[in-house]
C-alpha cells in the first residue's frame, strides 16, 4: 500500500481529545460484534468528519487496527482536510469499476491507521452504494481491521447513510448544540433504525 502523510492543521484541544478518548472506550464497550461503525449528522458542518479521523487516530493509538473511509461520494472533504497533495484514487472510482481495491487503500502516517477516499464526485452516489460491491468491501475489509469507520453524508437530505447503514454494525449520530431540533434527531435516528443499522448513540458536538 502506499502511504501518504497527513497533515491536521487543527490546534490540539485537551478537552476535545478527552471526549474523543471516551468516545472510543464507550465503542470499544459496545462488544466485539460492533466493528463496521458509520457516522452520520443531520446537517452539513455539524462536526462528523473531524470527529470519525479524531475517533479514527484514537482507535490507532490504542493499539487497533484501524480503516476510516470516507464515503460522502458528494462532497468528501479529507483531501483538504489532510492537506494531501497530488492524485488519489478513492471509492467511487472502485465501485465503478475503474480501479481495485489495493488501488484506493492507503496507509498513514498516524499509528494502526489505513485510509479510503472519496474520490471524484459521482453522479449517482446512491446508486454506487447499493450495489453489492459496497457491501463485499466492507465485508472483505471487516476481516482486516479491528474497526472500520465510515464517514457519511448528512441524513436530512440524501438517503446515502441509511444505505450504508445496511451493511454496518452500528452507527453513531452527531449532533450540534443548539441548531438541531429534536424531531430532525429523531427523523434520522428512524431512518438509520429502519436501514437496520443499530445506532450505538449521539455526541453532543461544538457544545
């Protein structure tokens, strides 16, 4: 595989990473069975991506072998994010069929931690994530890595999450403090529950 460098420009934050720390211990309590986590918001900007590569990172330095892979196919932000230059391949190039699977891993610079873009946006994400491809990845990845989590898009507009919750073991939903309503939480949390997807709980973010 090869590996890339990320770069996390953000500010460390000690009661930031605290919270994440029990984030990840209160998973990892959740049972052996739960390994295939997605993570999903209501809204845009609620804070999911930060938190699924932070509870990544986390994962990776308690000695878990860990696989973050993006698949918000509409709007993936973590080559930015991470500050990577140059091409990478990602998952709608291989549930397309363009590419194999060793094409779009990646190991890190951080410890236990391999990751998958996005890739370029697609035309029908939903479409790409139905099909059995998706869920033979994730099936065939399970075997690899002690946890994978998925980053996915918000729920109030587009359906990908509870697609994608098909075929995960749980799922956890981000909440912001003070712009979310409770019937919009508990429309997605339905939504999530009939994909069949167990949500393992909320985090309360940017309180």
């Amino acid at each position: 595989m090869k590996k890339l460098n990320l770069t996390d420009k953000r500010k460390p934050d000690y009661f930031y990473s605290e919270a994440i720390k029990t984030l990840r211990t209160n998973i990892q309590l959740s049972g052996q069975s739960i390994k295939t986590i997605l993570v999903t918001s209501c809204f845009p900007n609620e804070g999911k991506s930060d938190i699924v590569s932070q509870l990544a990172k986390e994962m990776g330095k308690a000695g878990k072998k860990a696989l973050l892979l993006a698949a918000d196919i509409r709007k993936s932000a973590f080559v930015q994010r991470f500050q990577i230059t140059g091409e990478v391949r990602g998952l709608s190039q291989y549930l397309s069929g363009q590419v194999a699977v060793r094409d779009i891993l990646y190991t890190t610079n951080y410890e236990n931690v391999d990751i998958i873009f996005a890739g370029p946006v697609a035309p029908n994400p939903s479409e790409l994530l139905e099909g059995k491809l998706f869920a033979h990845l994730v099936e065939g990845l399970s075997q690899r890595y002690d946890y994978i989590l998925i980053d996915t898009p918000p729920m109030a507009s587009v359906i990908d999450a509870a697609i994608v919750g098909g075929v995960c073991d749980g799922a956890i939903l981000v909440i912001e403090d003070g712009t979310v309503g409770y019937r919009a939480a508990q429309k997605v949390k339905a939504q999530l529950e009939k994909s069949g997807s167990r949500v393992l709980g909320a985090v309360l973010n940017k309180v």
